[in-house]
C-alpha cells in the first residue's frame, strides 16, 4: 500500500480520502501523530499513533484503546438461528447461554476453515457473529433452508476494546457498574446517563481487557467517558493501533486469517488451505453433535497422522525471523515457514506463528531458522534454534480473575 504521506503522482492514491471514516476518527485524529494510516475492512484505521512501544506497553502495564468498529460483524435471528449457527461452525454451540460469548470457526465441505470468530448470544434468539473477513456470501448460502434472518451490522455498531491491567478500574470509575462479576467471555448490557451500551469481557490480547458495543450515534459520548479520565489525570490511557495489537496477539497464541494462513476462500492451490487440525484448532471441533459443515472430511482427517501444523514458537537470538524458512537440520530438509513473528519486549525472546512439517504425526526434534537481516546496509544470514510450545507466550492470571484485581 502506498503511504497517504507521499507526494501525489499520476496513479497516487490518498488513502486518506477513499477510506470511511469509524464514528471515532474524528478523536483519534488528534491522537495520531505518524499519519500512518491502513485499510481494515474499507475503514481508516492507524497503525501507530505515537510510537509502537508506548502502545504496546499500555496494552501489557496500563490501559490501550483500539477501535473495533471495522470487524465484520453480522446478526442472526429468527426460529432456527441457533440449528443455523450450529450446523455453520464446528463447535457445539446448543448449550451457549444468553449473554455469553464463544470460539468458533467454519469450514467449507472438505473441512478446510473459511474463517473463525466469535459468537454472542445476545438474548431473545438473537445471535452476533463477528468474523475477520467478509462472510455474508457463505452465510446466506449456508442458510437456505433455516427460517433465520441474517443482516450485516458491521456499520451499524460502533466498538472499542479497552484491554490492559487498569482496564477493569478505568472502566469502573467511567460509570459500568456490576463489572466486578462479569466473567471472560460473558456480556452487561447497560445503560450510562441514558446511553444504552454492551460490554463483553473479550479481547485479543491475552490479557484482562473488555469490548464495548455502541450505536454509532453515540460513539462520542463513549470516548469522552473514557478518556475523560485521562485527561483528569486519573489513568494512563493510550490509543492503540494495528501494529500493537499484532505484537499481542502473537504473544497470546491466537491466529489470524490471512496472516497465518490461507483461508479456504483465499487459497488458490490444493494443500495451500488449512483445516482445524491443521491450525491447532481440533479442540474446536465436535463430533458428537448433528451434522455439520465439513463433518465428513474431518471424520475421515482425524483418523490419519496430522503431516503439518500451525504452532506456536520461540526462536533463539535477537535476530526477527520475518519470513525466515524453518529446517530440520539432522536431516537438512526444509520444513516450515515463519507465518507472523515479533521481539517480545516483555518475555525478552522471538516468538512466532510457523507452519511445520511433520513426520508420521510427529514434529521434528531440532529446528532451525533460517534468518536474513540488514546490518549497516549490508544483507547477513544466520541461523537460530528454535522451540515449538504448546501453551500461549503471554497468559496473565488477572485475564480470567473474577472480580479483577484494581490498580
């Protein structure tokens, strides 16, 4: 993408112009000093405001702000909304109680995943699914045959994620009351100075961290109620954008469509698509219940040795592993792939997403990267072990204490 700040030439594109602005933009505007701006989902929405650490560590020490308002986002009602949901996505989902929140991806018919997401029953038979790509094409088709209702909300409900240690008492002194027993993953619906908002315990972080859900008419009053108390002096709140959250995400062991693999969709070439198993994802599939999309494909999957998979990885050294090709260097083959990466300033280590190779279901016992890296304008190459692991990098206690913890 060409950057908004360079000089305009013949095909120049100002991004600044063709992009919708969220109900927020007009705040955040203020905020962001670099004017690096990207495309999520047809929004404007910034990658730094400030400086990349400041907001990293507000997410991981304070409070960070991001706005959500981009994630697709679709509601689902009507008589057969739940049979309809849960013949869509591998989970079962028949025992998710009114506000509550979960996990789900959806497959295509050979068990390859088109996406995941998250699902809010919000009561009254009425469904939220938010999804990272667009998904309103696959949903109606999968719908043939359900009495369900499925409209897109993506730009009728503006959103906020306020995520970090301090999010719980930012929020509390804002005016939310009752915050102290909501659960992860549960939902409040509330109503401050006569504002109705929802606010879920949820986040891409991997930390303690909630989502509040607005009518875009009153997304304003929804940022003055928040960063009002910075400006009181009251709390170190910072905006957040894109590149923080990456580095988080990768920490917290969670995936991202398009990033870490090809969806379903997207692929072009056979064995280029990932399915549940293959993504780490096997827990979210159930075979106990009524069919479901991609069933017979993963039936048969599950019983063969898994020949590749998406895991989660520390990389020795100091040197980023961007790209960097992945080895087995007993044998000397190549073996995976680097999907995401980021230094880790807070466990002072690289840790990646990586799609591996494995043998007769089994991973192989060293690897070893492959990493180039400019030094004083000059291209080098070295090589670093690295370790699969099989929990998240970043999983903080005060992410699932309920009440939490003040600060």
């Amino acid at each position: 993408m060409q950057s908004p700040t360079k000089q305009a030439g013949p095909n120049h594109v100002d991004y600044k112009e063709v992009l919708a602005p969220t109900p927020f933009l007009e705040h955040l505007d203020c905020y962001c000093l670099t004017q690096d701006w990207a495309s999520w989902n047809g929004y404007k929405v910034a990658r730094v405001y400030d400086t990349l650490a400041s907001e990293y560590f507000a997410i991981r020490s304070t409070c960070g702000v991001m706005d959500l308002t981009p994630m697709e986002k679709y509601r689902v009602s009507g008589p057969d909304a739940l049979l309809f949901l849960n013949r869509l996505v591998t989970r079962d989902i028949s025992g998710l109680q009114p506000n509550r929140v979960t996990y789900v991806v959806w497959c295509n018919d050979e068990g390859k995943v088109l996406d995941d997401g998250t699902i809010f029953n919000l009561d009254g038979g009425h469904y939220r699914l938010c999804s990272q790509h667009h998904q309103l094409d696959w949903l109606l088709i999968s719908s043939l045959g359900f009495d369900v209702t499925i409209e897109e909300e993506t730009h009728s409900i503006a959103a906020l994620a306020i995520q970090g240690p301090t999010s719980y008492s930012v929020l509390s002194a804002a005016g939310i009351k009752d915050l102290d027993q909501l659960k992860p993953f549960g939902i409040l619906n509330i109503s401050v100075n006569g504002i109705e908002y929802m606010v879920s315990r949820t986040g891409f972080t991997g930390d303690l961290g909630y989502e509040i859900w607005v009518d875009p008419c009153h997304a304003s009053e929804l940022w003055d109620m928040i960063f009002s108390l910075r400006e009181r002096g009251l709390f170190d709140i910072r905006p957040t954008g894109l590149g923080a959250l990456e580095m988080v995400r990768i920490e917290a062991g969670f995936i991202l469509p398009g990033e870490d693999f090809n969806t379903a969709e997207t692929a072009i070439r056979a064995d280029h698509d990932r399915s549940p198993y293959e993504l780490g994802l096997g827990w979210l599939v159930n075979f106990e219940k009524c069919y479901f999309t991609g069933k017979r494909a993963l039936v048969a999957e599950v019983g063969r040795p898994i020949r590749r998979k998406l895991v989660r990885m520390c990389i020795e050294g100091n040197k980023v592993p961007t790209d960097a090709f992945l080895y087995d260097r007993q044998g000397g083959s190549r073996i995976g792939t680097i999907k995401s990466c980021v230094w880790s300033p807070i466990l002072k280590t690289n840790v990646a997403m990586a799609d591996v190779i494995y043998t007769k279901g089994n991973p192989p016992k060293k690897i070893w990267a492959e990493i180039y890296y400019q030094k004083e304008l000059e291209w080098r190459a070295t090589w670093a072990q690295c370790h699969i692991s099989d929990k998240p990098f970043w999983a903080h206690r005060r992410s699932s204490l309920t009440p939490p913890e003040k600060f």
